[in-house]
C-alpha cells in the first residue's frame, strides 16, 4: 500500500485502504503471516468477498467490487509469490470472481429536465450532476476537476485533463449551460471544491431524483450516459 500511493497507481490507494479495512474485518487478527495464507485462507476471503462484504450502508458489495477487491488480494499473493517470499502460490487452486454485467442506468432529455426544475439539498451536489450530465465526464474526472485545467479558445470553454480512468490526455469543450454552472465559483483550485464521494451524498441523489418524479436507481455514473452515450454535447441539445 506505501507503494501504490508513492508512485503513479497513487490513484489506486483509496481502493487498496478499502481492501485492507475488509480483511481486518475478515481476519482481524494482525499477526497473520503468510504460512497461514493457504488454499483455504483464501477460498474464505473469496467467499467473504463474493457474498458477505458490505458497504458502510449495510447493503452487499456489487459483484464487480468484490472481483476488484479480490483482484487486489491476489495481486500481493502473487507479488509474494514472484520475490520467493512463499514457495507454493495458492491462487493456482482458486478461482477470481467474476463480475456480473448490471444494466445500465441512464436519463432521458425530459428526466434531465426534471432535475433542473427541482430543488436539491446541496447546490454542489446539483451542479456537479448536471454538469456530468452536460459533459459526458464521469465522477472521478469531475472530482478531481481543477481550474487550471479549464481555458477559452476563440470563445469556447475547454478542459485539457488526463481521464482518470484512462489516464490518457482529453480535450473538452465545455456547452455554455455547463459553464454557466461553474462561473460563478471561485476561480482557483477544484472546481467542485466541497464535493465529497459518500453514502449519504448518494441517497440525497436518490432524494433528489424522487423529488423529480424520477424512480430510477440513480447514481453519479447515470449522468456521463444520458440517451445512452457519453458526451451528449455532441447532440446539440439543450435542457432549457
């Protein structure tokens, strides 16, 4: 984990600390070593993963969770494994989650309209939805989202950011309803400065999209996906 949040998988370490919080849940136990990490060690850890690990909401972890958490177990087994700290890897005998493919959920033109017309608790929580909406950008690009990124090219609004999910380099144009979403903030540092990831912002979505008239299991990864596709601008379409 000291690793993974000194060199360039930093972005992975939020991942690895959740990771670590479920195997002490699993074997709390600290001294472990690894002579205990037998076939059996971690057909348990796979099992806790695949149908026992919750979220801090009390509610089970997807499935694609649990194979990322899984993966991440596997990768130090493996490290362990490739520097001779153990001489049997017993991974050979286990098999990885796999994850299971969700339907996925996405807004139409008239949903999008609803939500601009209803009130929300936070503002920051509206604006961010909405401008993920508008842009195609997901979560982690928003969150992350500085204002140094953000300059105006014969009267365009662009965003020049490495995707972090990709961790390629994008060009951006912001659609002026979008920007009118951020112009007023403050023009330095993130964007979305009071923006935090969390259960509870995720049930004031859900709140907010009820409050709208709108039943869909609604999370910040419905906004990038708007009629189905990423980048909506690209449609020309407005939600005055």
């Amino acid at each position: 984990m000291e690793t993974k949040k000194t060199n360039a998988s930093s972005k992975n370490y939020d991942l690895w600390q959740a990771v670590l919080i479920h195997l002490k849940r699993y074997h709390p136990d600290e001294n472990l070593t690894f002579e205990q990490v037998t076939v059996d060690w971690v057909n348990g850890v796979r099992t806790y993963f695949d149908s026992q690990a919750k979220t801090k909401t009390g509610n089970l972890i997807s499935s694609g969770t649990a194979s990322s958490y899984f993966n991440k177990v596997r990768a130090v087994i493996n490290e362990a494994y490739s520097k001779e700290i153990i001489t049997k890897n017993p991974l050979k005998q286990v098999k990885g989650i796999t994850a299971i493919s969700s339907e996925r959920i996405y807004l139409g033109l008239n949903e999008l309209r609803a939500l601009v017309k209803t009130d929300c608790r936070y503002d920051i929580l509206k604006e961010a939805f909405l401008f993920s909406c508008l842009t195609g950008l997901r979560w982690s690009d928003i969150n992350k989202m500085d204002w140094s990124e953000i300059s105006e090219f014969n009267g365009v609004h662009r965003i020049t950011f490495n995707q972090k999910k990709t961790t390629k380099l994008q060009y951006l144009d912001i659609p002026p309803q979008a920007y009118n979403l951020i112009n007023n903030f403050e023009k330095n540092g993130r964007v979305f400065q009071s923006l935090r990831y969390s259960a509870y912002m995720n049930i004031e979505l859900l709140r907010w999209a009820m409050a709208a008239g709108i039943s869909k299991h609604i999370t910040f990864h419905s906004g990038p996906i708007i009629f189905g596709t990423s980048y909506p601008q690209q449609n020309n379409f407005s939600y005055a």
